[in-house]
C-alpha cells in the first residue's frame, strides 16, 4: 500500500486515486442531483409559468431544467478536476472547489441573462428578488452557490477515508 500512496502523491494513476475519486464524484452527482431537483420545484413560484402552466408542463419544466443542472454540474466539476490537476482528488482539491464553483455562478448569470433579459424565453414573477446590473434573478445565483456548495463540501470530505496521510 505505500507504493500506491506514493505513485498517488505523484499524481499517477492507482486504485486509491482511482477509489478516492469515484467516491468524491460519486458524492458530488448524487447531492447535485438532490438538491437541484429540489431547488427548481421550489423556485417555481418565482417564475410566471408558476401561474400560467399546468402541471404537465411545469413537471417538464422542473425536468428540463435539472437535466440542464446536471450537465452543468458536470462539465464545471470537469473543470475544478482539470485546475487541480494529477494529484487531485488528494491535493488542490480548494482549486477545484474554487473552479466549479466560480464557473457554475458564471455560466448561470450569463445564461439566466440571455434567456430572461435578451430572448425573453422566461420571466420572473414580482416575487423574484432581482441582481442589479445584470438584471438576474436571485433564486438561481443563490441555487449555484449553496447547491454546488454543500456538494463539494459532502464530496471532499475524507475521500472514501483515504488520503495520502493515512498511508503513510
């Protein structure tokens, strides 16, 4: 086993890093999925459909929209284990958690953006609370900060009670 702690402070490829970040993914997808598919039911009331839809449609509406959580959960956790780089999940994981978190907040605002301020695909009811400038609403810059947030927390917690001290 002190082989493998040591290929894995290196950053190579071992069946702890393997093991460690299966788990801290694993953790991650299933509190992101969770949490999202709460979160957009509950934001409903903040949006005009909450009033004009019927529920056929805003059960696809809550669907459509985790779906896209979860894609953006994916992509912006690829994107913190790329900025933490060989080592990860064992080191750099403050990198990562930095990462996902700026660049999920990011892609939201812009997208809440385009789709409310420019295309007007969708609108806030008066119930919304509204970010200055860009003219966003504050239920899903608050869904990308504290559900990403509490996911990573649950992920990087002692990954599968491995780490790199315990081996040694």
């Amino acid at each position: 086993m002190r082989i493998n702690c040591r290929l894995a402070m290196l950053g190579l490829p071992t069946q702890l890093t393997t093991v460690a970040g299966r788990t801290v993914l694993r953790r991650y997808f299933v509190t992101m999925a969770i949490g999202n598919l709460v979160w957009e039911t509950m934001q409903l009331p903040f949006y005009t459909i909450w009033r004009t839809a019927r529920f056929a449609y805003l059960a696809f509406a809550v669907l459509h929209c985790w779906i896209g959580d979860l894609l953006i959960g994916s992509v912006t956790m690829l994107f913190g284990i790329i900025a933490a780089g060989r080592q990860w999940p064992f080191a750099n994981g403050g990198r990562a958690v930095l990462v996902t978190l700026t660049s999920g907040v990011a892609y939201t605002m812009f997208s809440e953006w385009l789709n409310v301020v420019v295309r007007g695909a969708w609108a806030y009811s008066p119930a919304m609370p509204v970010l200055p400038v860009l003219g966003t609403g504050l239920s899903p810059f608050l869904q990308w900060v504290v559900v990403p947030g509490v996911a990573l927390w649950f992920a990087y917690r002692r990954p599968c009670a491995l780490s790199v001290e315990t081996c040694r």
